[in-house]
C-alpha cells in the first residue's frame, strides 16, 4: 500500500525550480507544445506514467506536462558523479543496471511510489525510431499490481525528430496527449498483466495517431 500522498517537499521544490524558468518556456515557445488531457493526471497519490520513447528529451517533458515530478530510472553511471548524484536523487531519478535484470530498479520503482511518486516508465523500454509501440513490456503492469496504484497512458508526439540528424535540437512542433487513467491489475497473473500491457500501449498508439 501507499504510504505517502506526495513527493518530497524539496523534490517539489526543485521541480518548480526548473519547471517555470526553463522546462516550461522552452517547451512551449521552442517547441510550441500542445498539450492535451492534463486534467487526467491525479493531484496527489502515487501513479504510473507509461509512454512511448523517441528521444532523450522525454523524461522532461513527461514531467513538466502532468504537472508533477516524475521519478525516472536512469543510467547506473550517472550516480557515480557525486554533486550530479545528489541533483538528480531529489529530482526523483534512481539507478537501473542495463545490462542486467535489475530486481533493485523494481524495488526503486515501488519505494518511489510508496512515497507518493508518480513514477515513469516506458512501456517499450527502449526507444523507437517513429514513437510507436510495437512491443511493450509488462514490468509497468506488473509494478502496478503490486501497488495498486493506476497507470497514466502518454502519448508523446514529434519528440523522434527533436535530434534527428542534428547535435542541436530543432524546434520542431510536439504534441503532448495524456489519457484516461488505467486500473492496475488485480493479481500478477500473466494474463492480467498482458492484459492491462496491451491496453495501456492501444491507448497510446491511438493518442499518438492523432498527430499534431
């Protein structure tokens, strides 16, 4: 069960920080973002946030349109830069080893949401060349089941092309579309679990094919 409403104070803190002076003004100025469905995303308690993956750009992006941090696996190496080290942990991020399969980054993920995190996951894994969903993974679903908390479908649009063939990123127009939240599944049953992984990428592949 969930053990907390909200994030820490200072993760908040931190993300309004960056959120107002930087993330925001870039990404509606710059990239001239759309954003739909906002209203979806609960003000307190703990969610999932499961979406597609095209670009290095998203994790900030997630997190500056549901209004909320967003506590993101990130790179084992990372954590290893001391004062990046300390940033980055109040900004919600924790280690994944890629390499391996990393039962800590589940136990990471569940902690994060028993202290009323909405933690982000992408349903993929990986990213992909179009934004599309072709083969999700159930590890979203199966941290949700054993939670209990919902999942929240993202449909990121046009951040594939932010870096395409370019070291600068180009302003190119996003859309940003935030669906109806998903009940968890109810067991960790295989079935229930494919279940809930097949919806939650329907959802985003059809959020997404509404394009700009």
């Amino acid at each position: 069960m969930v053990a907390k409403n909200r994030e820490p104070i200072a993760s908040l803190v931190l993300y309004h920080l960056l959120k107002w002076p930087v993330v925001s003004p870039l990404l509606h100025t710059y990239f001239r973002a759309n954003i739909y469905g906002a209203a979806h995303v609960p003000k307190s308690g703990a969610a999932i946030a499961v979406s597609n993956h095209a670009s290095y750009f998203d994790p900030p992006i997630i997190s500056n349109c549901i209004g909320r941090p967003v506590a993101f696996m990130a790179k084992q190496e990372l954590f290893e830069i001391p004062v990046f080290k300390n940033a980055i942990e109040l900004y919600g991020a924790y280690p994944v080893n890629r390499s391996i399969s990393d039962r800590s980054a589940i136990r990471s993920t569940m902690q994060a949401l028993e202290s009323g995190w909405i933690a982000g996951i992408f349903l993929q894994g990986t990213r992909t060349k179009d934004g599309k969903i072709t083969n999700p993974k159930s590890g979203a679903a199966l941290i949700a089941a054993k939670a209990q908390v919902p999942l929240i479908p993202i449909s990121l649009w046009g951040t594939e092309r932010i870096l395409s063939g370019s070291s600068v990123p180009k302003p190119i127009p996003l859309t940003i579309r935030i669906g109806d939240l998903i009940a968890p599944p109810q067991s960790t049953k295989r079935e229930e679990l494919t279940a809930v992984t097949t919806e939650c990428a329907k959802v985003i592949n059809q959020l997404h094919a509404l394009g700009r």
